[in-house]
C-alpha cells in the first residue's frame, strides 16, 4: 500500500486537498461484497499532516483534523503541500521547511498543489526545476524564486521527483497522472469515471486562464502586449515586441517572463488561440481564414496550438456550438 501524505497548515484551500485526495481515496478499490467492506485491499493510504496536528482551519472555515509531521516523512511515498493563501502570504515555519528538506531525500515523490509551489520553493526544492502554479500567481513566483523555471500555462508538471500543479481542480488531474504512473492507465481512467471527471488533461495543455486579459505591472510589458493584440496578424517575433517596450531583446525577454510567467512566445500563441477560438464561435469563417487573420498562417498551425491552450482542435470547437436556430 502507498502512503500519501497530505501536508496543511492554516487558511489552506479545501479543495486542493479534498480532490486529489479523494481521487487516491477511490483509486483501484474493489466494490463492496458480503466478504468485504468497501475499500478493503485498496492501494493508497492517505494521512493529512501539518506542524501541530489536531484541527487545521482551511479558508472555508471547515477545520481538518490531522497528524504531526515529525518523523512522519520515512513512512511515506508521496508528499504533497496543498495550496491557499496560507502558503502564498504567510513565511512557511522553520519547521515546515525542515521537514520538506529532511523528507525530499527519502520520500520517493515530492508535490503541491497550486501555491503549495510556494512552500516547496522556499525549501529550496524547486531550484533549477521546472514547476507550475495558478496562472494567476505564476509571475509572483518567478520573480520571489528566480532559480525556479515557472511555466504558469501548464495543468500540472513533473520534473525528476518533483510534481507541482495549477490551481484548484488540476489538483485531481495531478493526482490522476500520478495514478496512472503507479497503477496504470485503466486505473487511472476508472478513477476518473468514478469522479464523474473528463479523463485527466494532458499536463502541456493551458490552465484556463485568459492572456487576453494580462495586465502586468510594468508600463513597458503592457505596451508590448497592447502591440501584440492589435497586430496578431503579423508576424511578432521578440525583437518587434522588445522594440514597442523599448527594451533589449534579452531584456524584454526577462521582464516579460517576471511580469506574466509566460515567454512572449506562448504569451503570443495564447493570445491568438483565444482570438482564433471567437473568431469560429462566431461562424462566420472557414477555418483556414481564422489561421491567417489570427496570424498563424496555416490551419495545422493552428491546430498544434489549440491542442496545447484548449486539449481540443478548432475543428471540435466548432461541431461543440449549438445549432443556429431553423437548422436542419
């Protein structure tokens, strides 16, 4: 049996705990027979750790009871830091971050989810890795913790040991790769089925978040991105958006990757997907139009880059539109 270790501390967010745990909960358990209870002979074991044990309080105000964490980290195979602002506005303790130290060399996998990402940063566990968080907090991780490689457009990454996820719901996507690498795909997939979820998303594919609606702090950043929005149909490359910031290249490059948490090349993508995405919901034009006026160019193009922003191609998108009324 695999022991996942759930580590809290307080005004942590419910959900990035309740999912994932409730996705190891149903993994691979057996129906209930006359022989048996339901869950007997399961293949996880979960266990809710935190500094003090006893009753945690999340944000909800729905205290969690749960287990002191000293010494606790040799018996575990998985350790995951959930997120809230707990972990993004509080220091974690001298405690807490000894613990994730002392257990990063012995607990075969280490993880958090969505500003958890916080936590293992401060232990120094993410230096020189990549890692991901809720797009929302993707560019203040990048600029408290310039050794981590933050890419805050992907549902969830694994580097080495390390796993990190966005926010909130990807918490379950994670948590379902994971069973997948222990148990299998099937496994994995009727997990999903048993949580009434999509089958996990692919962890390469875009957190739903809107980069048309950026605003970073930096006058010169959001120069270059109100250039982008009005000349998606051009070619932009670095030097063109470094130039309407009036920065360097490699300035530009640095400044927007703090600003955003995204390179200006997926900044770019993303914008024109979510521009391409209007553009067909409106039914208006063929797709191989939307790819020129967006400025990909070409349809295939396109298509690469609404397989990675939205886990669908263009052509999915529009057959998933209600039907105008009066059609046949």
């Amino acid at each position: 049996m695999r022991r996942i270790g759930f580590l809290v501390f307080p005004d942590f967010q419910i959900l990035d705990l309740s999912g994932p745990l409730a996705a190891f909960q149903l993994a691979g358990r057996p129906a209930a027979t006359d022989e048996a209870p339901a869950g007997a002979g399961a293949p996880y074991c979960a266990v809710v750790l935190s500094e003090t044990g006893g009753a945690v309080v999340s944000s909800a105000g729905l205290p969690i009871l749960t287990e002191r964490f000293v010494g606790a980290e040799r018996a575990l195979d998985t350790v995951i830091v959930v997120g809230g602002a707990g972990a993004r506005l509080v220091a974690p303790s001298p405690a807490l971050l000894g613990f994730l130290r002392a257990a990063a060399p012995v607990v075969p996998r280490m993880a958090s989810v969505c500003t958890g990402a916080f936590v293992l940063a401060a232990a120094g566990l993410l230096d020189g890795r990549a890692a991901t968080t809720h797009w929302r907090h993707a560019a203040l991780l990048q600029r408290r913790y310039p050794e981590v490689r933050v890419d805050g457009d992907r549902i969830f990454t694994r580097d080495g040991a390390i796993w990190t996820s966005a926010g909130i719901s990807a918490g379950i996507d994670l948590a379902l790769a994971m069973i997948e690498a222990d148990l299998g795909l099937e496994t994995a997939r009727a997990t999903a089925r048993d949580l009434v979820v999509a089958y996990r998303r692919p962890g390469g594919q875009s957190q739903f978040s809107t980069l048309l609606a950026l605003d970073p702090g930096q006058d010169r950043i959001r120069a270059a991105l109100d250039f982008a929005r009005t000349h998606l149909h051009e070619d932009l490359p670095v030097e063109r958006l470094a130039a309407a910031a009036c920065l360097s290249p490699r300035q530009f490059g640095r400044a927007f990757l703090a600003e955003t948490g995204q390179t200006p090349a997926k900044a770019i993508e993303r914008l024109r997907a979510e521009a391409a995405r209007a553009r067909i919901e409106a039914r208006r034009e063929p797709i191989e139009a939307v790819a020129r006026a967006v400025g990909f160019g070409d349809p295939e193009r396109m298509r690469r880059a609404f397989l990675r922003s939205f886990g669908v191609p263009p052509q999915a998108v529009r057959r998933a539109l209600p039907r105008p009324a009066g059609a046949a």
